[in-house]
C-alpha cells in the first residue's frame, strides 16, 4: 500500500463484533480473563489496550518500523527512549534542539549520571570529537527546533555504527509522510504525536518506534513499567487525525513556502530559516532526505524583542501559542517559550536570539496568511 492508504487502513480492524469501518474506542481499565492462563489479548490498559494497539501498529507501518509504544506525551516518549541507555553512558545531542528535550538532558538525566554532549550536528567533525569511549548513543533532531537546521541522517548514522551507538530521531517536525529516518539507518524513531500526526491541536501524546527487537522488547517494557501510555481516547485522537496526514502535510507546505518567500523579500526581516528557500545552506540536503520541506519556519526581525511583541500582538490569523502541527496556524517566541528553560549561553551557542520568531505555518488559504504577517511587520 502507498503512504496515504496505509495512514487510512493500516490498525483499524479491530470490531469483529459489528464491522465498524472506524477504530472503537475501548476506554475500559481492565479486561476479563478467561481462565488464569488465558485471555483475549489484553488484561490491563497500561500494559495493553486495543485502540492504542491499533495507532501503535499505524504508527510503526509509516515509519517502517517493527514496533511502536504510544505515550501520554512526547516528553514522555523521550523520557521512554532515553532508558535505552543507562547512568554512564554518554549521549551526543544537538545544540540547537527542543527546548524541553535540552532542559530533560541538562537539567534531569545529567544529575542521574548520564553524560551528554551538544554539538552543531551539521558538523560532522564535531560530533566525531566528541565520541568518547562511553559514548552510547547519538540524538537526532532534524530540522532542528526552532532554525531548522538539517542534519545528514545517513553520515550521523554512518559514525554511529562504526562506534556501536545507538541512533534516536525525533521526526516531529516533518512526520512520516515527508521524512522516513529508519530509511537513512536511525534505529529509534520519536514523535510528538500532539504535532502534525494529531494535527489538530486537541491532543497530547507521543510514540517510540522501534527497528530492532531488543530495542523493542526494552521500550515496551519501560513504557509499562513507567505508566508513561497513552489513554485510549487520546490514541483514538490521534488515529483520526493520521487518516488526513498526507493532505494535510501538502496543505501545509504551500503555505510555508509562500509565506518564507514572502518574508525573504521583506525589509524588515533580516533572516529566514527555512530549508525549502534555495538560499538556505541545507537545501540540497533537504531535498536529497526529505520528502518535502515541512511547515515550520523561523526568521529574525529587526528591533528586537520589543518590535517582535508589536509584530506578534497584530497577527490576525497567527495566534501567539505554543506548540505547532495543527491545522490553525501559530507563532511563538522561542526566549519565553519553547526554549525558555535553555540558560542564555545555552541559547546564544545555538544561534536563537531575542530577534527570533518561530512560526506553525497551518492549513489556511497561503494568500491570506501571507497578507495577515505582511500587515503585522508593516506595523
């Protein structure tokens, strides 16, 4: 089956009992057990459930993996990929990465006695330098969160097995119907689940993918021994709004593009980050392992904070929120929001500056956004 027919049939037949064309919700805790040796497949919503089983199994045939754990938040689907490894091991990250995923490493695993290294993974020779000999795993977010810079998956993946690490890709930005990383050698995928997958912005949740069974064996187990799953209404959420995924992500791309053209023209903007600008130093990249150029976009503005509130509070179709994905398009400010927890320096080294806007760019007419960011920066 071709991408969009897998998004709409694969893990929904599941009512044996009336047909149901669409996935049941089966918001039940527990499940009879036969006899004290058998059951019907599952025995408790933690540990199973059929509704999140039929996401999970969606969710695992579009990324190519053979495994996939659904969880009540993206973070906690990081939280779940992060017990792949343990205290001594040492993780090579971006630099430029989500905020919240940066503040989990610094701020929370560290103290555990895990070690972490960030980098600009568009170095190759910088991740190089710093492999250690506990280096166990290397993270990879691409595009980055919010500069959207592209990383070489199959180079980063290349330096992983020649040092025996384990590789885990955070795809949220560009979701399966336009970037595929276990096609470039990534053994762990991770999604938000709340962005582009959902799509809707009436969700929280996120997944784990896996290629390998020991590395599935190991998320299933942390995922329940955790209690970090996600409920069955939120799978079934998340299910519906994969069905549209490939329109919508095509939907949103013309309107990303048209607006970053637009914004690469305008006086007032010093710099756009956006791979799919000819200009942008990751465009040939982009083309060759991605399948499109997403709908996020960020871009500096002259005058600092102060003229970024006046162009943010003017926005009649950008409503001034965090996260992104939905089907409503948004802009955020990365210093006092996604990356709020990031220190400063942490900031600065990463290239995020008070000057930086990140947009969610929707599924709206491309005319009309474009015209509502013209007035809010003519203003």
């Amino acid at each position: 089956m071709q991408f969009e027919t897998r998004c709409v049939h694969v893990g929904v037949n599941k009512d044996s009992t009336y047909n149901s064309c669409i996935t049941p919700i089966y918001p039940s805790s527990t499940f009879q057990w036969d006899d004290l040796e058998t059951t019907k497949g599952f025995d408790y919503t933690r540990s199973g459930n059929p509704t999140r089983q039929a996401l999970e199994q969606n969710l695992a045939a579009l990324e190519g993996g053979i495994d996939c754990r659904a969880t009540a938040t993206g973070m906690a689907a990081i939280t779940s990929a992060l017990h792949l490894f343990k205290p001594g091991d040492h993780i090579i990250a971006g630099n430029d990465i989500y905020g919240g995923t940066y503040r989990l490493f610094a701020d929370v695993y560290s103290d555990m006695g895990y070690k972490f290294s960030f980098v600009p993974m568009t170095d190759l020779d910088a991740i190089r330098s710093a492999v250690t000999d506990e280096t166990k795993g290397i993270w990879i977010e691409t595009p980055s969160n919010p500069l959207l810079n592209v990383t070489d998956i199959s180079a980063v993946t290349g330096i992983a097995r020649e040092i025996g690490a384990t590789t885990v890709a955070d795809n949220t930005f560009l979701s399966p119907y336009l970037q595929r990383p276990m096609e470039h050698g990534v053994d762990v995928v991770i999604h938000s689940t709340t962005k582009y997958l959902n799509g809707h912005s009436d969700v929280v949740g996120g997944c784990v993918i896996t290629s390998q069974e020991d590395h599935a064996e190991r998320i299933s187990f942390v995922v329940n021994a955790l209690g970090v799953s996600c409920s069955p209404f939120d799978a079934w959420l998340v299910l519906r709004g994969v069905k549209t995924l490939g329109p919508r992500m095509e939907a949103h791309q013309r309107g990303a593009m048209a607006l970053a053209r637009m914004l690469a023209e305008h006086p007032r903007v010093e710099r756009v980050y956006f791979p799919g600008l000819p200009d942008h130093p990751h465009h040939e990249l982009a083309k060759r392992q991605q399948g499109g150029f997403g709908a996020m976009l960020s871009f500096d503005i002259q005058g600092g904070r102060e003229a970024v509130e006046r162009a943010l509070t003017r926005t009649k179709l950008f409503q001034l929120a965090e996260s992104l994905g939905g089907v409503e398009s948004l802009v955020a400010y990365p210093v006092v929001m996604s990356h709020a927890t990031m220190s400063e320096e942490a900031r600065q080294a990463a290239g995020i500056s008070e000057s930086t806007i990140r947009v969610s760019v929707g599924i709206e007419n491309p005319d009309d956004l474009v015209a509502d960011m013209h007035q809010a920066l003519d203003a």
